[in-house]
C-alpha cells in the first residue's frame, strides 16, 4: 500500500508538511483556498528558521539587526547591540512565503488543489478512509466544483477557523485579533526603517499586546493585536498605533488593509483519531511575542515527520496513538518557552505602569542577549547564576519604580 495524506491550509504550515510527506513517497495531496493569500502578519522570523527551513535570500525582504521599544509615554529604548554581524530577524510578506513553499512542495510531487474543503467525514470503522468534501476552484466559477477526496490520515493547517478541528470536536479557544495596514512610504521616510522595526506598546496601542511597524519590501507594516473580547476597539487601536507613530509615516499612502483571528493557547484537543492540527490550527503562537511563522511550521514538520517514520515510509496507516507522539515531542520542546511567555504577558501587559517598567527591562544588556538568543534559535539559552540573579532583581527594581506590583 501507499499511505494517502490530505494536508488542508497552504501556508508555512501545511507545505512544510507536505514537503517531509512527499519526500518518503507518501502520496500528499495539500489544499489552499487562495493561492495569492497574504495573510496579515508581522512576517517576522528568527534567523534558525532560514537554515532549518533552507530559505533562500530572496525571500527575505529586510534584514531587522535594530528594535526600538517604545513605551506608553514615548520612551524608547534601542534593542539588537548584542547581535553579531551575521545576525537578524528576518521581514517577509506571507504571500512570497507561503507562495515558495507551497511550489516547493509541488516541485517535489505533492498533488496541490486549488480548492475549499467544507467537510470531513468521519469514518466508522478504524480501517476506513476518511472523505474530504471540496469545491475544486481550479475549474473556474464562483463556487467551484464540489469533489471527494479519501486519504487515510488528514492534517488540519486551516488556520485558527479551522474547519478540521470542528470536525474532529478539537474544542474551542480564546484568540487575539490582528489588524494591519501596508503603508508605502517616501524613499527618505522608508530610509529610517532599513533595518529598523519597532514595537509599541500602551493601552492606546493595545490592552493586552503591543503594535507594530516592520519593514518590508516597498512599505513598512502597520498593526495591533488584542484579545477577542476587545475586537470591537480593534479600529481605535489601530487609530492609536497611526498616532504613536505619525511623523515617520507622514506621506504614507495605505496598500492593503488586513484584519485575521491568532489563538492565545493550544486547543484541548490536538489528535483524534489519524486527524492531526498544526499551526494555528492547534493553537501554536507564542503569546507575549505573538509569534506563528516558525512555530507553525516546525508543528507540521514534526508531525510530518512522525506520520513517516510511524507509518514505515507510507507503508502502513499510523494510529491516533501514533500521532498523539508528535504532540508529545512537541509538549516536551517547547512547552517551557509557551509557560515563559505566557508568564511575561500576564505579568508586563496588565498596565502601562507594567508597560513601562517592561521597556526599562529592555534597556539591559543581558535582558537583549537572553532575549535575542532564546528568539533567534529557539533555545532557551542558560545564563550563568550570577547574570541569572542581575536579571531577575533589575526585573523587580523596574516594576517597584513602576509602582507596577501595586494591586
């Protein structure tokens, strides 16, 4: 037998799957509703994730070696002088992105469908298929032509609507929404922010989050991210980052406008059955940073790569109890980096006196080491005890001063 693996969603997370598929000879069929999609998202990713994820330079449109953060009453503290000369964040737009990786995946036989999955059938017994239902847009039309697919394993990368994880009752979450505009500016304002991104944060940028401007390409990106209960604020908020940072937009036309929900925490439910999420469609954005891209596709490739070497190479169907080791392997790695920042968020978000002793924090040397090396490769990087204690103790010294501990 040949194993048949749909993957659904076509953005980092689904075509870095299919890729791993693909290469052990399973027969992989990944779905994408918009081919052109560019999703909103800061477009943000650490340096590992080029090497890793074999991305060549043209995919980079700027490399970040400079952060400004700046606090609700316009303090700015100048991050990234611990970095070395061959390190930087990486700026991408999502439709440059997700567009190579996806023809990746299809250079190497993945079977790419132009389509909308509207069901997933589950099956009543253990060694039947399951059935996608979908409309093929490949054929032209408003609405496409509704087609099956059975395969034996499916993969949920359909973001945090996923419609997978409703099929699968994966359980519900709490999601923060993203706003962003793509503003091109004058060459002499674009100038500024050639390696430069900045971030904001305030109760009128953000209750629970921060704004930002990252470079790109042409424009710089213009957003603000707050939890669901405040989706109505959304606008005004945005309004406030426009404010904060007015004067180095001034001339700035307005290209695109972009509004997309991000999960605040992982579903309940990540594995049923030989149905597997991943991305956001599991819940894998960090909080405090907001991070997806990396997280997203390091989720399927684990995946991925467990459905392969459980399934000997595609010839045998894996089971849930199969699957369930990707999440496992995934807890394990990652699980203290998602307590961490959810610690910082809860901590640092709450008020702008927290806020503000958040950015004081910044100012320190070692506070930007840890930081930009825990963000750059993905490890949690040990300081020694003594570097360990300063941390900690400038931590409580700039929420004292920021009468921040207050009730």
């Amino acid at each position: 037998m040949v194993l048949r693996v749909a993957v659904v969603g076509g953005g980092p997370a689904g075509s870095s799957a299919a890729e791993i598929l693909v290469k052990a000879g399973i027969e992989t069929y990944l779905f994408e509703r918009k081919l052109d999609n560019a999703k909103p998202c800061g477009g943000a990713i650490p340096l590992c994730m080029v090497d890793e994820f074999d991305l060549p330079p043209e995919i980079i449109d700027r490399r970040v070696r400079k952060m400004k953060m700046i606090s609700p009453s316009n303090i700015e503290v100048n991050i990234g002088q611990t970095l070395k000369d061959d390190e930087y964040i990486g700026m991408c737009r999502r439709e440059v992105l997700d567009g190579f990786l996806r023809e990746r995946a299809e250079k190497l036989g993945t079977k790419v469908i132009n389509g909308t999955v509207y069901k997933l059938d589950i099956p009543s017994k253990e060694s039947d298929p399951y059935t996608l239902h979908y409309a093929d847009h490949s054929v032209g039309g408003t609405t496409g032509e509704m087609k099956i697919l059975k395969v034996d394993v499916v993969i949920g990368a359909d973001g945090a609507n996923s419609r997978i994880a409703k099929a699968i009752d994966a359980g519900d979450y709490n999601y923060a929404i993203a706003f962003q505009e793509r503003i091109r500016l004058p060459e002499d304002k674009m100038a500024y922010y050639d390696e430069l991104a900045e971030m904001y944060v305030g109760d009128d940028v953000s209750p629970d989050f921060y704004a930002w401007v990252f470079p790109k390409y042409d424009h710089v990106a213009v957003g603000t991210g707050t939890m669901k209960v405040n989706k109505a604020r959304i606008k005004d908020l945005q309004a406030g980052i426009r404010t904060r940072a007015a004067k180095k937009l001034e001339g700035g036309e307005i290209i695109k406008v972009e509004a997309h929900p991000i999960p605040e925490h992982p579903r309940p439910r990540r594995v049923v059955g030989r149905v597997a999420l991943v991305g956001d469609a599991a819940g894998t954005v960090t909080k405090s940073s907001g991070e997806g891209i990396y997280f997203a596709a390091k989720s399927a490739r684990m995946c991925a790569e467990t459905i392969v070497a459980t399934s000997n190479n595609g010839q045998r169907v894996p089971t849930e109890a199969d699957l369930k080791q990707y999440i496992k392997q995934w807890d394990k790695r990652y699980g203290a980096t998602y307590l961490v920042l959810d610690i910082l968020q809860r901590v640092f978000y709450r008020t702008d006196a927290t806020r503000e002793a958040f950015v004081e924090m910044c100012s320190d040397i070692d506070v930007q080491k840890l930081t930009f090396d825990s963000y750059l490769y993905k490890t949690v990087v040990p300081a020694n005890p003594l570097v360990q204690m300063k941390i900690t103790a400038k931590t409580i010294g700039s929420l004292l001063r920021g009468n921040a501990l207050a009730p």
